[in-house]
C-alpha cells in the first residue's frame, strides 16, 4: 500500500476515535456542571437543550428530508428533549419500517449533511486534500480563518451545535451492521475479481474521501478540546467549592 494512502487511513482513524470520545465527554462534562449549577436536573435539561438546539433541529431535519426524499412515511417530528430509560432525546423522528438500505441512509442523514455544511462554513469544501498530519494543519487553518469569514464568530458556535448533534443514535445506526456487511462483500469481489486500474481508483477514491473529511471532524475537535478542559476545570472547582 502506498505509505502516503496508509498515512491518511491512520489519522482518520485517530481523527474519528478523538472526535467521537472528546464529544461523549464533553457531553457529559456539560449536563454535569448545568446541573450543578442549577440544582434542578429538568431545568438543567432545559439548558442543554437549548445550547444544541439549531444541531438538533438540523439532525431531525435532515432525517425528516432524507426519509421525504426516498419515499419512505414520516409520522412524528419531534423536538423536545425527553428521558428514556437513562438516556436523554433531544428530539425524534418517527418514521415507517422500511429495506435496511433506505433505513441506514436515512439514519446517516444528519452525519453527511452536517459533515457538508460545516465544510460550508469553514470554506473547505472545494479545497484539494492534504496527506497525513498536514489535515491537522488544514483544519486548524479553518479555524483561524473563520472569524474572517461571512459567519464571523458566530461560525464557532456553529461548529459546536452542529459538530455535536449531527453523529447518529444507535437506533439511527441500527440498519448499518447489515448495509456494511453487504457493501465490505461487494467491495472485497470487486477487489479480488476486477482489473488493477479499479484497484487503483477505488484506492484513490477512498484515500480523497477520508483527506476530505478529516479536517471537518478535526476542526469541530479543536473546537469540544477547549470546552472540554473548560467543563473539567469548572467542575473541579465546583468540587472544590462544595466540598
């Protein structure tokens, strides 16, 4: 495999597993610390609620358009945060059992659409790729150059709701085991069976898709990094005030 193509596969994967835990923690870090600064976990709930609310209502949107586009019946839109055995809804989209395929596409709905306007928003959607680290680079050149931008400061902000609202809830990837098991068979006979310029340009394809989507998950990281360390420093010292 060529070193540069391993080089990009690997920092996505650190890009993603990063992104996917900083996210989980921050969402926690920030229910706890609403909820200690209010002393009431329905107002607390509130809260957070409200702080996602355009991520939110952007991640049901875009179920409710994609389930709209492929023909499939739509039920109930909701957006309204509720509480269900332990874990919190933000809001929810009721929708007809369908094929397993329209099902996984709709559940990655809010990823892809978010994926794309936070490219939007950054100014990288027509950039050409970097490789390796250098994606780093290119995300935190987005940051930088964003308060420059027609979003101004408010594109930071943005980036925080839409970034984390828009990964999909488990009954949201409940379709995907078996899509990707289909798609992983597919693209193993085509590599086994077809010619070495289809080796090629599926190589290429995949290596130019994960360049591009590294930077945006990269920079709705650098953004949850020092929210995070916020979060953990005001809660130790809530502990240290209370205790």
């Amino acid at each position: 495999m060529d070193p540069a193509a391993l080089e990009v596969g690997l920092v996505f994967l650190v890009t993603l597993a990063l992104f996917y835990f900083t996210q989980r923690a921050l969402h926690g870090s920030l229910q706890i610390v609403l909820h200690r600064l209010t002393g009431h976990p329905e107002i607390a709930l509130m809260l957070y609620w409200a702080l996602l609310f355009p991520g939110v209502l952007f991640h049901e949107l875009s179920h409710w358009l994609a389930a709209m586009l492929l023909g499939v019946r739509r039920y109930r839109f909701a957006l309204w945060p509720q509480r269900s055995g332990g874990q919190i809804r933000m809001g929810a989209v009721q929708l007809a059992e369908v094929d397993p395929f329209r099902m996984s596409l709709i559940g990655a709905a809010p990823l892809l659409t978010g994926l794309a306007l936070i490219a939007i928003i950054g100014g990288q959607w027509l950039e050409a790729p970097a490789s390796g680290v250098a994606l780093w680079g290119s995300a935190w050149r987005m940051l930088q150059t964003l308060p420059q931008r027609e979003w101004g400061w408010m594109g930071f902000y943005l980036l925080f709701t839409v970034g984390n609202a828009m990964w999909p809830s488990p009954s949201d990837r409940a379709a995907w085991p078996v899509v990707g098991a289909m798609g992983g068979l597919l693209l193993i006979l085509l590599l086994l069976a077809g010619p070495i310029p289809l080796h090629q340009a599926i190589m290429e394809l995949m290596v130019g898709g994960l360049a591009r989507l590294t930077p945006l998950l990269a920079a709705v990281l650098f953004v949850n990094l020092p929210l995070l360390a916020g979060l953990i420093g005001l809660n130790f010292l809530l502990d240290r005030i209370t205790g």
